[in-house]
C-alpha cells in the first residue's frame, strides 16, 4: 500500500487533468485514463510502463520523477471532445481574411 502522500498526490494528478484543456472538460474514466488511474493506484512503475508502450530506452525516464512520467501519460493518453467547426471558416484564406479585419 502505497503512502497517504503518494495517494494525494495520484488524485490530484487525476484531478487535475481537467486543466489541461478546458475548465469544463473532464477525461472519460472508463477508456485509457482509466486504464492508467488503475496502473497508478496499483503502484506500477510509470517507468515500466512507458518503457513497454514506447518501446523506447529509460535514459530519459530515469531522470524523472515518477509524478512527472504519470502527467506525460495522462497527457498523453487523454483528450477533449473535438470542437465544432466554424460554419465561417473553411480555408486558411478565411482565416487570414478574419485576422486582417480583426480590430
């Protein structure tokens, strides 16, 4: 069992997640953060698991801390809804067009 600081810590890295795009946005739990919310809570070394979904060397990940490879994953692993598309803009013209009347 992990320490009650290490605990706190993991809810407000999955807490804080929302700041990541949007005030209003939360992550789908149930998809791959939740996948990784389960890994963390488990104790699993955020170092094993980027290493095996990378396929990539540690070097890097051994110089950081382990909170600091779990918000990579997060980040990662998790994104906001798409936007809906301006009906205005289409083109790359439209938008140089709104940015040239833009006062």
């Amino acid at each position: 069992s992990q320490p009650k600081d290490d605990d706190d810590d993991n809810i407000s890295v999955i807490s804080g997640l929302s700041d990541m795009s949007g005030k209003d946005w939360k992550p789908d739990m149930s998809g791959k953060a939740g996948w990784l919310a389960r890994a963390m809570a488990r104790g699993i070394d955020p170092r094993d698991l980027a290493t095996s979904l990378f396929q990539a060397e540690a070097a890097v990940l051994n110089q950081m801390d382990d909170m600091t490879i779990w918000k990579i994953l997060f980040k990662m692993f998790t994104e906001p809804p798409k936007r809906e598309k301006l009906k205005n803009f289409n083109t790359l013209e439209d938008v140089a067009e709104q940015i040239k009347t833009a006062d």
